[in-house]
C-alpha cells in the first residue's frame, strides 16, 4: 500500500469502515493484468512476466470506480459525476491514458463490462444492462436506454441472465437463434452477491458469495450440462474495499481474483481445468 512505482493507494475513510483501495481490475486475453489504483489516479498495467507494473496515468476523479478494458485496449472507467449529484459517468481512456471523452449515462451504474460493440452499463435503477458505446460513439441517455434487456449482451448474439433471490441462483445462456441452457442453483447457506456469471463453451462459470453469522467466502461453479460439474471456494479476501462486483475474472480456462490483506493487494490466477 503506498503511493510508490510499486505501491496501490489507500484510503482510510473512518474508524468503522474498511479502507478503500484498488477499485477494480481486468485481465486481456493475453495476460495482461491491469488493476485501477483509484487513490493514485492511475491504471497499473502488469505484462506477462513483468516484475513490476507500467503506470498509466488516468484523468479520474479518484472515487471508487468499475474498470474495464477493450481488446483494442480501450479503457472503460464507471465513475460517480460527483460528490453532491446522484449520477455517473462513463470516462474512456486509450491504453497510453490520453482521454477520449465521458459519457453521461441514463441511470446510476454499478458495473461496466465490454460488449459486442462497445460498453455495456449495469443499471442499478432499472436492473438492466444498456449500451453505452457503440463502435467508438458514445450513445446519449434515451439511446442508452432504447438498449435495455435482462441479459447482458455478449459477442456472437448470445446473452447471459443471472437473477438471485435468497438462497437460489437462477442462470441462464440464450442465443443466438433457438439455443437455451438454463441452471437453477440452491444453496443451504445464505447467499449474497452474484460476483461472476461468465460462459466458458456451453459451461457458465458463476462465483456467488456465501455467509454465515461468522464468516463468508466465494464459491466458484463451474456448470455444464448435467449440472454442477465441479465446485470449490475461496477466501474472500477482502480487506479492502472495491467496486462491489470487481472481484473476479474470467479470461479463457482461467479464473482471476483480486482480493487484499493489510500487506497489500494482489490477483489470483486459478486454472480452472475444464477441457
């Protein structure tokens, strides 16, 4: 934790509340580890083999913020507008950091993922995901809001629906065309957030947060077919504060976790050996 080449920020915000630090992060599909050091105002690239992260300064208003980023290295940051005004701004970055532009989104958003075209946003609002960008333009608040479906939209015209109530996760792959899977998951233990829900073939890999009075961890799933195919869970790892639904990855046949301890942050790579 610092503000040094090889540090994160943090931010003590009062004796009973968890200190915040790196806000999110993302993984390319060549390994390229970027994590959004938030309170340094800036986006820590780690390359394949890197001892140490590039540092890529980022016009931010230091908040708490969802990061994601393109395949053409575009950077998507999901910030608050400000302090005093209940909305939020999508900012985008090019991968050496110059800014592209904000755009003003229709409804307050708690996640930003890419899509087939650009950005999608997760209205906290309404429950639905709408498109932000399409191919580089930034779409206003009634176009966003014209995108707006239950699914989030993925690349080949098929989306994915995730809908927890109590301890029951209800899952689902549609498209393109007539192709449906769907999975209903109960649990024994109490249920929190749906952190994960990502396609891996005809598979869902979905990662929910369990608790009880004393404790909580995150239970990865990886479901096929038949069902369940493999389970396990992880320690929460959560000393710190982040964007609520920043905590996991999928890149491949890989699961990534960012997760923190009082030494500092760091990122988990679990393969998940699904053939």
């Amino acid at each position: 934790w610092g503000t040094g080449p090889g540090e994160v920020g943090l931010e003590d915000v009062g004796p009973n509340l968890s200190p915040i630090g790196g806000s999110s992060f993302d993984v390319s599909p060549d390994g390229v580890v970027h994590v959004l050091d938030q309170a340094n105002r800036r986006l820590l690239r780690w390359k394949v083999g890197a001892a140490s992260p590039e540092h890529v300064p980022l016009a931010i208003s230091g908040t708490l913020a969802d990061m994601s980023v393109a395949h053409d290295g575009t950077v998507y940051v999901l910030e608050t507008a400000s302090v005093d005004r209940n909305a939020a701004l999508l900012r985008t970055f090019e991968a050496s950091g110059a800014e592209r532009g904000a755009i003003e989104l229709a409804e307050r958003a708690s996640q930003v993922r890419v899509g087939p075209t650009g950005a999608v946003v997760f209205s906290t609002t309404s429950g639905q995901w709408m498109a932000a960008a399409d191919k580089g333009r930034g779409l206003g608040p009634s176009a966003q809001r014209d995108t707006g479906r239950s699914g989030r939209p993925l690349v080949g015209g098929r989306e994915v629906v995730v809908f927890r109530d109590g301890n029951e996760v209800r899952a689902a792959l549609i498209g393109p065309g007539p192709f449906r899977r769907a999975w209903r998951v109960l649990s024994g233990t109490s249920l929190a957030e749906v952190q994960l829900a990502e396609p891996l073939g005809n598979r869902l890999v979905v990662v929910v947060r369990t608790y009880t009075d004393h404790a909580d961890e995150f239970v990865v799933l990886v479901l096929g077919p038949q069902g369940i195919e493999r389970r396990f869970a992880l320690d929460s790892a959560d000393w710190v504060e982040t964007a609520p639904l920043s905590r996991f990855r999928l890149v491949e046949t890989s699961l990534y976790q960012l997760g923190s301890t009082p030494k500092g942050l760091f990122v988990d790579r679990i393969d998940l050996e699904v053939k």
